[in-house]
C-alpha cells in the first residue's frame, strides 16, 4: 500500500488545520436523536488525514473533521470522514448558508466505483453511516450541520459550527490550505506508484 510507503511525506494536516472556538458562539456536537453520545461543547476543530491508499490504480486518501472538547479532556473525536471530492463543496455550501441565511442543501455524489466505498460517512449515530445529502441551516450565531437519514430523509442534527465572520475566514482559509496538501499527498502517491511501475519493469527479464 503506498500510503505506508516511509517517502510519502508526511505533512501534518491536524496541525495545520485546527481553529479554535473557544472564542466564539457555543456550539455542539452529537445534537442528532440517535447519537450514540451525549452533547458536547466545541472548543477545537481540525482536519486529520486518516488514510491514503492505493488500489487498483487509483489513489485516494481519506479525511475526517475532528471537534475537541474539554468535556472529553481535548481528545480528537470525528464527526465526518470523506473522500478527496468533499472538502471543496463543504466549504462552499458552508459559506453560502451563512451569507444567504438560507438553507443549503448539499448531495453527495456516488463514488466513482461504486464497490463497498462510500465518500461521506458520519461518526455521529454509529461507526460509519454513509451520507448521500447534508443540510446547512444558518441560525443567528450558529449553523447546523445536519444529514437527511433513511429511505425517508428524516434530517438529524450532527453538529453546529459558528456563523461569525471570523469563524468562517479561518475556515475557508484552512480548508484552502487542507485542500492542497491533500492533492499534494494524491500527486506523491501517483509519482511513487509510477516510480514502482517503472521499477517492476525494469527488473523483468
């Protein structure tokens, strides 16, 4: 797996990437009815690259969305894990609740194999439940971030992010700079995996 190949380099995307709220409106995680935890604070958020692999001539990496609480003594804990593909639409429709102060509904496409991958999964109700739609609803401070779950689409809360303008210029900044070092890591994976192939070949007789 390239992924645990020790060239990759390793560009230390939580540290990167995290912001603290602790500065700004309250906000909660595990609002949802069937979180498998109670509410929590926010006083942290970051991005942490949780794995890059590749198969079958693709590389992909994947991601989650990280809050920290001192309820939980500042420990990471994942609210979201997502593909390659997600990162830029998120902010997007992130940005758009909150300046239009209306609600944003976001799909999440397929993935491209369609084969036991999903590209948005929540940690919120369970281990790894798989998102096909996300609601952003702007309230005066906050924004809930929600999921439309079932056949039904019953929207369930995961977890509120502020709506202040620092809030969001910190994020779009950091989502700017994750979103780079994870095409970077993409572009590292495929120049090993070329490497490797030139490699193999050259050593067949």
């Amino acid at each position: 797996m390239i992924g645990q190949t020790p060239t990759l380099k390793d560009r230390n995307l939580e540290q990167s990437t995290t912001i603290s709220l602790q500065r700004e409106p309250t906000c909660f995680a595990f609002l949802s009815s069937a979180a498998v935890s109670a509410p929590m604070p926010i006083d942290a958020i970051n991005l942490d690259l949780a794995s890059a692999d590749y198969f079958a001539g693709r590389a992909s990496i994947w991601t989650t969305l990280e809050i920290r609480s001192g309820a939980t003594e500042n420990r990471a804990t994942a609210v979201l894990g997502f593909d390659e593909a997600f990162l830029r639409p998120f902010t997007r429709a992130l940005i758009e609740a909150a300046a239009t102060r209306v609600t944003y509904r976001m799909r999440v496409a397929d993935a491209p194999d369609k084969v036991d991958r999903y590209r948005v999964v929540e940690y919120v109700t369970g281990p790894g439940t798989p998102l096909r739609e996300l609601i952003f609803t702007p309230h005066e401070n906050v924004i809930l971030v929600c999921a439309a779950m079932g056949e039904n689409g019953d929207e369930e809360t995961l977890f509120q992010l502020p709506r202040s303008d620092s809030f969001l210029r910190n994020f779009t900044t950091i989502s700017f700079r994750a979103d780079q070092m994870l095409r970077d890591t993409l572009a590292d994976m495929e120049r090993l995996a070329r490497e490797r192939r030139g490699g193999t070949s050259a050593e067949t007789p």
